[in-house]
C-alpha cells in the first residue's frame, strides 16, 4: 500500500560528510531518504554539477519534483495510488534527486566494516515520462532482502527528459544531458555510499526499457576517473536497438532545427537557443511529447565526450559487441516480456498486410520481404485480425527482443561474461486496463517493486511478484539467480520464465517456444533482413507511417 496516504515515524542519521538527514521509516525496518539532490542545473540545457554537501537542507521525509513532462494517471496500472498527487509537482531545475532506501540496522551500526551492496533503479518511460514515486519505490524490496538474510541499500534517481535532457543544442559541450545527470547520481552514490553503511565497489544497476538502455549507454562509455560506477548490470526490455541508437551529430543538429520550427522560432544556432531558454516550460513539454510522431524517441547523440574517439561506430549492429567490451561489468541479467509489442497497438492501426510487405521492400528491398513474410507468416491477403498479431509481434522484436536476443547470443559466444536471460510471460492483472491480460512491455514493473501486491485479486500473483523481487536482490548480492544462459542455436539453453500459472521457473528454450508456439530464430531473421542497414541510422517504423499515409 501506498506511504503517500500514512504518517510514518522518523529517523535522523549523522552522516560523516553530510551532516545530519531526518528521514521515514517505512516500512518498519527501512529508512526512506527523500529526495536527495544529487546535482544542480545552472541554466535550461545546460549539463548538470555534481551536488557535493546537502546546502542546508535536513528533511528527507517528502517526495521531490519531477521533471516536466505529460504526466498520465497509469490507467494501465490500475490508477493512482492513495495519496498520490494528480499531477505531481514538477521543476526543471529542482528535479535532479535519488531517494535511498536503508536497512534501519545498517544505519543504527554505520561505522562497521562490513558494507552492503547497493541496488539502483533508472525508471523507463521513453526518454519522456517517469520520475521516482510509491510505483517504483524500492523500500519494499530492501525489506524483503532482510527477510531473506540478503541485505541490500536501494536508490532510485531522476533525470531530465524529452527536450529537457535529449535536446542536442549548438553550444559546445551540452550534449547528451540526460545521461550525464545519470552518471551525477551515480558519482553522488559512489562517493557518499558508504557513509550509509552501502559497497560503493558492489553497485547493480537495474533500469526497464529506456532505464535498461540508458545503462547500455554507460557501458558503452568510459567510466570517470573515480572507477567504475557499477559492476553488475539488470537490463529489462532495453537494449540499444535501431530505434534507439545514438543519433547522428547531423540528424541531432537537424532535430534541433525541427524543434525551433515546431515552436514557431524562427531563429536558429546559439539565437534559436536564447528563444528556447526563455520560453514557459509547458510550451517545451508540449513540444518534446509531439516531436516523434512515427514512432522514433528522444535519444542520445554520438558525441565524443560521452562516447570517446570512436563515437561514430556506436551504430545499432555494433551494439553488442562494445557492451562485450565492458571490462568492468561481468555478469548481466537480461530479458523481455513475452509480448512487447502489445502496448503499441496503434503504431499498425489501419496499415493492412499488402501495404506492411510493400513498406518493408520499399525499405529494405525483396529479400527482406521475402524473409520477414516467412518469419512472421504474413501474406498479402491474410486475415486483419491474424496480420496484427503478427505485426506486433514484429513491433516487439524491432524495439525490444531483437536487440536482446542480439546481445545473448554475442555475449555467450564471443565473451566470457555470465548472462542470466529471462522472459516475464505474466499478464497484466487490472481490469481497467486496455492491456488487460496481456504480458505487455512494461508489465514486469507492476511486480518486481512488490508495491503493486495490494492490488492483485490472486495470492499466486503475489508470489510471483515476491520471487521477482528476489531474484534481483540475490543477484544484486553477487549470487546466480537462476541457470546461466550459453546460446548455441540448438534450443537447449535454459532461460528463466515468469510463468502466469506456475511461477518462476528455469525451461529450455525449445520448450520454452513450444509454449509459446513462437521462436527467438525470428529475431535473427529480422536482424538478417536489416543487413542493408548495417552502420547506418534507421527507422523499421517509418514505414508505418508512410503506409498510413497512404
């Protein structure tokens, strides 16, 4: 249940280095610190400074701002929470806060040697939604690591978003804003940490869709002179992928430009910039959630300060191979849900079969057709209704399980990484909801948090939701979650499945495909007809948009 809607007592902790911080205990084992600025922002697209004392402030019991953005009441999960406040305060200046969640123990004895390890969470929400609140709140996991003898501190951090943080402007060293706010919080953490009585060389990282690709991101980038930020990774439903690639400096100038337009600037370079740092930040968020309507999503740029010398490489087919040079990072939880492509219903709305292939030769030319027509049984006169589940199928594997399934297979046969592969086939539990008893993108957040439980009608859901949990506790705790995962094509790998009726359990693939009467070779197929592509930027859902057009 929500701790919006409750009084809680308090707790103030002496830390070290940033004095005394008065936070809740909630549960009533677990220390919530709210809202703890980890960076300022000295003006509107310009890159974030690491905050490094409190600036007076001691209340850590109420929840901080968001980023700007069109805030949505989760109809899909049921609704708001009690208490929640519909919309939430927001601030692009005061949004750039982590909240930690401490074992009351770990506090009461911080002084000791021993340390915790220390489990982030980087919310999704297409680089333009998300911020920290009771959905997303880690408390109750840290209160399960105590009942499992695995104890854990968490944190959850904010960053800027839409236009906010993915805007590419013409000032020199103001790029990829976003991601440099991540590493701020995770700089903030590492160094402060252990103060709490938390591991700064035992961080797992944990984020879903664009959370699990921001931390791709930071794979892909060297790690700052302190060392690395963290050693053990959890990517749901996010990898990099066509869609989500860092774009090109030139694509990015061009959207800048796009972006003015949309806003009626006539102005461009560094005048283009004034107008935009003067405008009312509705205007911005209004403009930031209407910039991609074909289904393309703010991203990063392939810039050199983040991305070094070879920032031009970081193209979507070479994806898998950087992150295998991650040094520093040598095991990885990664997985999908088992139909991604289900929350995007309206992206093949209207398009028929005939004009699908059409888009797709038109695209990548015959072969790729020919290939996908196979992949996906999709015929020019087939029936509506069977060409949709198909082509949401397709819109999954493009965004999501491609990507995925990429990165497996080349991490398992070309490294000596350890990669644990799961796939979260539980639907969704809200009547109220389009998506209701579907195991759609993003479902998996309404369990692993356990912050969902009261809302479940079935004690088998709660159980599922509290092995979820465990899992990335144990993992988090330098433990093997379940079997490794070592692709070899032949269908005997073991990947785990979060089963609706049975739980989480380990299968083999090909049973796993028997059950679902679907197969990972169509993910390879599709990487096979993007060959054309290769180091290049693309976008798999143009063609939906041209097709719509039509």
């Amino acid at each position: 249940m929500s701790s919006l809607s409750k009084t809680f007592p308090t707790f103030t902790f002496e830390h070290a280095e940033l004095g005394p911080m008065t936070g809740i205990i909630a549960p009533n084992n677990v220390v919530q610190f709210r809202a703890i600025t980890f960076a300022t922002i000295p003006g509107r697209f310009k890159q974030s400074a690491l905050a490094n004392r409190l600036s007076g402030k001691k209340d850590f019991t109420q929840p901080g701002c968001a980023c700007p953005q069109k805030f949505s009441n989760d109809v899909t999960g049921g609704g708001l929470f009690p208490g929640e406040l519909s919309p939430p305060p927001s601030d692009e200046f005061k949004c750039l806060i982590l909240q930690l969640n401490i074992p009351l123990t770990c506090l009461q004895s911080a002084g000791s040697s021993s340390k915790l390890p220390v489990l982030v969470y980087i919310h999704g929400g297409g680089f333009i939604i998300g911020k920290i609140d009771e959905q997303h709140n880690t408390a109750l996991m840290v209160e399960q690591s105590l009942l499992d003898l695995q104890p854990i501190i968490s944190a959850s951090i904010q960053y800027r978003l839409g236009a906010f943080g993915y805007l590419h402007t013409p000032e020199p060293g103001n790029g990829n804003l976003a991601l440099n706010d991540q590493r701020n919080a995770l700089l903030w953490i590492q160094k402060f940490i252990g103060g709490f009585g938390g591991d700064r060389n035992r961080v797992t990282l944990f984020g879903e869709s664009a959370g699990s690709m921001s931390i791709c991101a930071h794979m892909l980038s060297s790690p700052p002179h302190s060392g690395p930020l963290f050693q053990r990774a959890i990517l749901m439903s996010g990898v990099i992928g066509p869609m989500t690639a860092p774009n090109l400096p030139e694509v990015a100038n061009n959207l800048y430009d796009t972006f003015l337009k949309s806003l009626g600037i006539k102005e461009r370079g560094e005048d283009g910039l004034k107008r935009l740092r003067e405008l009312e930040v509705q205007k911005l968020v209004e403009a930031s959630a209407q910039t991609f309507p074909s289904g393309r999503m703010w991203c990063s740029v392939q810039d050199q300060q983040w991305f070094g010398n070879n920032a031009g490489s970081v193209t979507w087919d070479n994806i898998p191979e950087l992150i295998s040079k991650c040094e520093w990072i040598d095991e990885i939880v990664l997985g999908t849900t088992s139909f991604e492509g289900t929350a995007m219903t309206e992206k093949v709305t209207g398009v028929t079969p005939d004009a699908f292939l059409s888009g797709i030769t038109g695209q990548l030319g015959d072969k790729s057709a020919e290939l996908l027509s196979q992949a996906y049984g999709i015929t020019p006169d087939m029936d509506q209704n069977l060409f949709l589940t198909a082509a949401l199928r397709w819109i999954g594997d493009v965004v999501f399980d491609a990507p995925t399934h990429l990165l497996s297979q080349y991490l398992t046969t070309h490294t000596h990484k350890k990669v644990y592969r799961y796939v979260f086939d539980v639907r969704n539990p809200f009547p109220g909801s389009l998506l209701y008893q579907q195991p759609h993108h993003w479902v998996d957040v309404y369990f692993v948090f356990k912050t969902f439980q009261f809302r479940y009608p079935y004690q088998r859901l709660k159980n599922i939701s509290t092995q979820h949990s465990q899992h990335w506790i144990s993992f988090a705790n330098g433990r093997r979650p379940w079997s490794e995962y070592k692709y070899t094509g032949k269908g005997d790998e073991v990947v785990a499945v979060a089963d609706d009726q049975e739980g989480w359990l380990e299968r083999k693939v090909k049973d796993h495909e028997k059950a679902m009467e679907t197969s990972w070779t169509r993910c390879e197929t599709l990487v096979e007809s993007w060959e054309s592509k290769r180091g290049k930027a693309f976008s798999p859902f143009s063609l939906l948009q041209v097709q719509k057009q039509a």
